[in-house]
C-alpha cells in the first residue's frame, strides 16, 4: 500500500514498458493514472481480481481507466491542443537574428555535440539499475570521475557492475563512429520530415514515416504504442491516447532539436512547429518536454549562456504545469547558491518518484546540467550523464545546447574525431549518414526558410 492506495498485485509488471504486453499497459496506465491525479483503485481491485494472463480482461481494463475520476485537488492545468498552450503562456520568448555567418558552425557544432553526448550515455542507460550513485562509484574506480570522456571498460568488470549491450562500441577507445540510437534516429527523421512537408508538417505526415520507415521493434514506450494505434488504424488524437500509458514520458522530448535548429533564434516557433511531431504520439508534459527541447536549441544561437537558454525556454511551457514547476525548481535552486551535487540531490528527492524515462525528471536534470556548466561541453555532458536515469537521450540535449552555445570550437576533439563524421541508424535508406551532410541539408533549412 502507498499512500492508502490499492496496489497491483504481483501478476503485473513493469518490466519492459512494452506496449505489447498488456500487464504492462495496465501497471503502466495505473501509475500514470496516479501521477495525474485520477482516483483508479475500484479499477486495481478489479485487476487484483482478474487474471493476468487473460489479455482481453486486461486490455479492457486499461481502456476503462480513461473512465476515472480525477480526485479533489488537482492544481495543475495541463492542455492538449496547440491554441491551448498558447493561450496559458504569459507572453511568447523574444526571437532574434543570427548572423548567417554563424549559423552553419553552430548547426555543424549542435549536430556533433548531440551525437557524441548520445555516445557518452549510452553504456549506463538503465536507470533503475545504473543510478547517479552506481554511475559514480563505477567511474572512480576507473579513475575518470568527473566524467569527462566515453565512459571507460573495466576488464575484469569488477562485480556489481555491468555496461549495456552496446558497450564495445560506445566506450572510451572502442567508438569507430556513431552507434545507432533511438535519439539520432528521431533528429535525422525530423531533418527529413522538414525537408519533405516544410511548415505545413502534420502529426499524420509523422505517423505515415514512422510506418513506412522505422521497424517497431526500434521504438519504444509512447512510440510503441502509437505505432500499434496506427498501423490498427486510430487516427490523431486517439493515437497518443489509446493503450498508451508512456505519453506523458521522454520519448518526445528526445526528437524535439532539429526544430530549434531550422528555427535558431525564434524559440516559439521551433516550439510551435516540434508540436506537430509531439502530438502523434504524447500528451500533457509528454508534448511540452519535445516544445522545451525545441526551445532549448532555438534559444541557444542568441543567448549569452546556459541560465538564459533555459529561462527563455520554460517561457514556451504552459505556467501551471508540472513541466515548469520542475524548470522553476532547477533555476531556483541555483539562484540560491546551490551545488551542482546538492541540486542533483533535491532534484532526486522531489521528481525521482516518475519513471526514469519520463519527462518531468530528465528535463530537469538536463536544465541542472546546462545550468551548472559554466557553458563547458564537457562540464555538462558529464554532469548530465553522472545523474543517471535516461543519460543518452539527456546527454544528447545537453550536448546539442552546448554544442550551439560553444560552436566547433569548443567541442572536445577527444569525443568527436572518434565519431568519423559517420551515423549508425535503424531508418530504412538512413543507415551510416554522414554527419556533415545532416548539418549541410539542416543549414539550408535554417538559411532558405521552410516552403
């Protein structure tokens, strides 16, 4: 029991957050239920009553919860639709030129530095298992605490520790370019989606690539479950709503700096237009993580360093969500004086009951880390990898902000020249991308605006 509340029995898991497997959807929808405010026990009771193996008794179950009340005392107001936030936003963040002469070595720099932050996460990408603790005691026994490179192999491994799967190609001195990730998938895709439909992108143009282009055994949580909407034939908004209970996590915030990049400057627009890849798929802070990502990035090529990128972000944020009182918290707590460690601690405390892969808590640790920087690439792609939960999507943000922010100049040869300029990807025709190609075709987007 917590908080007085019926729990699911031990039939249930959350395991794989597989969209597939329905005593996933309704461990899952159960949570995501209670983390917005709906009373859903008579529905866990009815669970504990049900079999668990009986796939359409609890297919029916989670499709009942969209039925549930939402319990006295709700104080956020979370919309769906574009008007919507709109309307909640006190007042549209300030757009601003850059010069043209700037603009293709800040894309070329966003680009390299999301890659390798990607690279740099993802050996401890895991985050109920390789915690901020964990990650951190593993590096100084290889002696590489702060992180400041790709995490290094300990050979024996010594016990207690393990690297994922794709570690031999993700680790310090095995990276022979970039290894395929779900976050450089999702930036390349939106690079073709912009070059395709332009401006007059549609949440439906997304689904019809994802289907066409994207195998499902290569996306996952939100992404998942939206595909399977899809391809049963549900139609926008129901994609993102049915037997979905991961719309409110990461999965769009990760897709969201290609839009920042094609709009660098003007971050409500890079907002606005990320809104129409985020709605296939999200909800509620599921959508406004993809909108502050896309800020985040537009931000970057005009501001004077981190604490304005990310105060002239939040501004796309609708007030009174979950989503911005987590940024207000991060940018509180480092006008008062805060460590970086102490942050990461209060930061653990109040937001580290959401799953590691949702949106609330990442977003938050990527404002600490880009707060806490001091506008060094290394700096804070460590920091945000040290923080554990999902750290190569976040090392990805981070090192794209950054990367704007310092230009190629500032991006550590020791992290990039490994990258030789090549991409791994699981797109159908996108396979080993060169990486200057993808900021070349960006550039123009940026420079001839979008049709």
């Amino acid at each position: 029991m917590t908080d007085g509340q019926v729990e699911l029995g031990p039939g249930y898991s959350s395991q794989f957050h597989d969209a597939m497997r329905p005593v996933n959807l309704l461990y899952d929808e159960v949570r995501q239920r209670r983390e917005t405010g709906y009373d859903v026990d008579s529905l866990v009771t009815e669970a504990n009553r049900t079999d668990p193996n009986d796939r359409e008794a609890v297919l029916d179950l989670v499709d009942r919860m969209s039925l549930a009340a939402r319990a006295p005392g709700w104080r956020y107001f979370e919309p769906d639709e574009l008007v919507d936030i709109e309307e909640t936003l006190d007042a549209r963040p300030e757009a601003f030129a850059v010069p043209e002469a700037e603009l293709a070595d800040k894309i070329q720099a966003a680009w390299l530095g999301r890659i390798a932050g990607c690279n740099v996460g993802k050996p401890v990408e895991s985050g109920d298992y390789w915690t901020s603790d964990r990650i951190r005691d593993y590096l100084m026994l290889a002696d590489a605490y702060p992180l400041r490179d790709y995490v290094p192999v300990l050979d024996p491994m010594p016990d207690g520790y393990r690297l994922i799967a794709c570690w031999p190609e993700t680790t310090r001195g095995n990276v022979h370019g970039s290894a395929r990730d779900d976050d450089i998938d999702y930036a390349i895709l939106a690079l073709h989606l912009l070059e395709t439909h332009g401006s007059a992108l549609r949440p439906e143009d997304v689904g019809v690539a994802w289907t066409r282009l994207f195998p499902i055994g290569q996306v996952f949580t939100a992404e998942r479950a939206a595909y399977l909407n899809l391809v049963n034939g549900f139609t926008v908004p129901e994609v993102a709503r049915r037997r979905n209970p991961y719309r409110e996590w990461i999965g769009a915030q990760i897709r969201g700096d290609v839009f920042g990049y094609v709009r660098a400057g003007d971050p409500w627009a890079a907002a606005r237009l990320s809104y129409q890849d985020a709605a296939l798929s999200h909800v509620g802070n599921g959508i406004y993580g993809e909108m502050w990502a896309a800020a985040l990035v537009a931000a970057a090529f005009t501001a004077a360093g981190p604490r304005e990128v990310v105060e002239r972000a939040l501004a796309v944020v609708p007030p009174q969500s979950r989503l911005a009182e987590a940024i207000r918290d991060v940018l509180e707590l480092q006008a008062s004086g805060s460590t970086w460690e102490d942050a990461l601690a209060a930061i653990q405390q109040r937001y580290g009951h959401y799953s590691w892969v949702h949106t609330i808590n990442n977003a938050a640790i990527v404002a600490a880390a880009l707060l806490w920087s001091d506008g060094d690439y290394l700096t804070g792609v460590g920091r945000v990898v040290m923080s554990g939960w999902d750290t190569d999507s976040n090392g990805a943000t981070v090192g794209s902000v950054l990367g704007v922010l310092t230009g190629t100049r500032g991006l550590p040869e020791h992290l990039i020249a490994p990258l030789e300029d090549r991409t791994r990807s699981a797109l159908f025709g996108f396979d080993n991308s060169r990486i200057s190609d993808l900021a070349a075709r960006t550039v123009r987007l940026a420079v001839q605006g979008l049709e």
